[in-house]
C-alpha cells in the first residue's frame, strides 16, 4: 500500500466519523434530559420545583398538586436513571427563580451514596453531566483523579461517546422485540419494562452494609446535593427533603429494617440542622398506586401530589 493510498483511507475514515457524530448528535437532540433542560430554561415564575431520580419523575402529579394548594405553579423536574450530581445541575438551571420551594425526593441510601461519575456509569440520562456546566459536574466526578478528569474531558467532546446510549436503546429495543415475538407480552412503563426494577434495587446485605457504614461514620449528606441545599435556603426558598413512597414490599425488605431507623434518623437531624424539612412519605400510598416495585402509576401519583401539596403552603 503506497503512502498516498494509506492517506486516503485516512481521510475516508475520518469523514465517516465526522459525519457518524453530526448523525448521533442530532439523534439526541431532543434526548430526555435535553428536554428537561429546555424546560428549566424556559421556566415563568414556578412556586415548586420538584427535583429527583424516576421515583419524582413518577411521583409528581402537577395537576393535582396546583388543585391542592391554590395559586401554586409546579413543575416536576425528576429525571429517571440519574444521580444527585445531575439534580445539582437541573436545579442550577433554575436558580433564578430563588422564591420558589423546592421538594427533593429520594430512595434508600441515596443522600449518603457518594455518586460515581466514569465512562461506564455517564450513560444515557447521566450523560447530561458532559454538556451541561461539565465543570462543576468534574468538581463531583474527576477532583480526586487527573485521569480521570483528563478522560471526562475527551469523552465530552465526542458526540458518539456522550450520546451513545441513543443508538444502544434503539439496538436493545430491537433485541427485546425480536427476542419476545410469538411471547406473552411483558409489562412496561414510560420508564421501561416493569420487572427490570427489581434487578436494580439494592441486596438486604448491601443495603444494611451501607445504612450501618452512614451511621457508624455520621456520613454527610453527599457534596453535591449539600451544595444544592445550601443554595436552595441561602436563596430564601423552603427545602423540603422527601422520603419517596415505596411498596409494602420494598419497605417490608429494607425500611422495616432496625438499621433503616437509625439511618433516617441521620438524615432528618442533617436535614433539619440545614433549616430544612424531612418528610417521611414512604408509606402514603398503598400498594394499587404503583406501576412496579419503585415507582406510582397515576392514581398513585394523584395521591402522593395531593397530601404534599399541603407543605407548600404550611408555615
């Protein structure tokens, strides 16, 4: 191969990738969290701002919760599959608006969990740490580690890396179709197939490994979302802390557990030195109200929205 054949594959090479990065790009340009952040910036004066993971996405019923507390303008801003760093984020896209309560919801260890922030983990929703404010998603992510802030750098500026889960969730929608023709149809949500959350929930032990190690050690609530409350009351907004509902057996498996008291204990006292408001509402709704093992269905949501719609307007 002569020297000039060898340069025009490597030009021929280099267009395709060029190209097939424009093409992703575009694919994810109206992504989940895309839309999401078009909505935080495009915001009018909300009175509540409801951050979280899917169980808020889930949870928040706008509707309802105007009905239930008169002259109120919610907006849920929960992003399924992400972590307290991308709430951090979401919430700074909207910080204009300092008057505004803010409701956190949360499930199990997640106040505590220090959030991991590599290659494998920054996948779909969570990807939204590479193109909004990357620098203060490297602050939680890549501090500890110059290569792997060097690698958080490169990866967010490739288009096919960031946005690669836009292509995976077409090929895994394929294989799951292919895979079940001719079978009984399984149940899905707006956030998936239904039983697929079981396999996400964390094992007794683990979940006990990690409450005993918060108490044992009084582990702060994680930097990220300490940064969040802290601008959230310095602002003279009302941060209220939400224990999000969860099945009987989620909470038969885990909540019901000595240690989980103890935990919850932790975090109330942080929460309430912060000048917030814990909320347990882990047991408002009963088991008819859920779509799967974590999150409600609509009657469910309708429930929780209205009893909660009560704090914003409480003293």
């Amino acid at each position: 191969m002569t020297s000039r054949h060898l340069i025009q594959q490597f030009v021929i090479s280099f267009a395709v990738l060029v190209l097939a990065n424009f093409l992703v790009d575009r694919l994810a340009i109206n992504s989940v969290p895309r839309q999401l952040i078009r909505t935080a910036g495009s915001l009018e004066a909300p009175t509540d701002l409801f951050l979280g993971n899917s169980t808020m996405a889930a949870g928040l019923d706008q509707a309802t919760f105007a009905e239930g507390c008169s002259g109120c303008r919610p907006i849920n801003l929960g992003l399924g599959s992400s972590s307290p760093v991308e709430h951090y984020l979401i919430y700074r896209q909207v910080r204009k608006h300092s008057n505004a309560n803010v409701f956190y919801g949360f499930i199990d260890t997640q106040l505590t969990d220090n959030p991991i922030g590599n290659y494998e983990s920054l996948f779909g929703n969570r990807a939204m740490a590479y193109y909004v404010e990357s620098d203060v998603a490297r602050e939680y992510y890549t501090s500890k580690s110059l290569l792997n802030d060097l690698i958080f750098r490169l990866c967010s500026q490739i288009p096919m890396i960031v946005e690669r889960s836009a292509i995976w969730a077409k090929i895994e929608r394929f294989r799951r179709w292919v895979g079940e023709f001719g079978m009984p149809a399984r149940s899905n949500n707006r956030f998936g197939r239904a039983e697929d959350f079981i396999l996400i929930e964390l094992g007794v032990e683990d979940f006990v490994s990690r409450c005993k190690h918060a108490v044992k050690e009084q582990s702060p609530i994680c930097s990220a979302l300490t940064a969040m409350f802290d601008q959230v009351l310095e602002s003279g907004s009302r941060l209220f802390v939400v224990e999000m509902p969860m099945s009987s057996s989620h909470r038969k498996r885990y909540y019901q557990l000595p240690i989980w008291n103890a935990y919850r204990e932790n975090i109330k006292k942080q929460v309430e030195s912060l000048g917030g408001l814990y909320i347990e509402a882990s047991e408002w709704v009963a088991d008819d109200g859920f779509a799967d093992g974590l999150h409600l269905n609509a009657k469910g949501a309708k429930q929780f929205s209205r009893r909660i719609s009560h704090f914003s307007q409480s003293q």
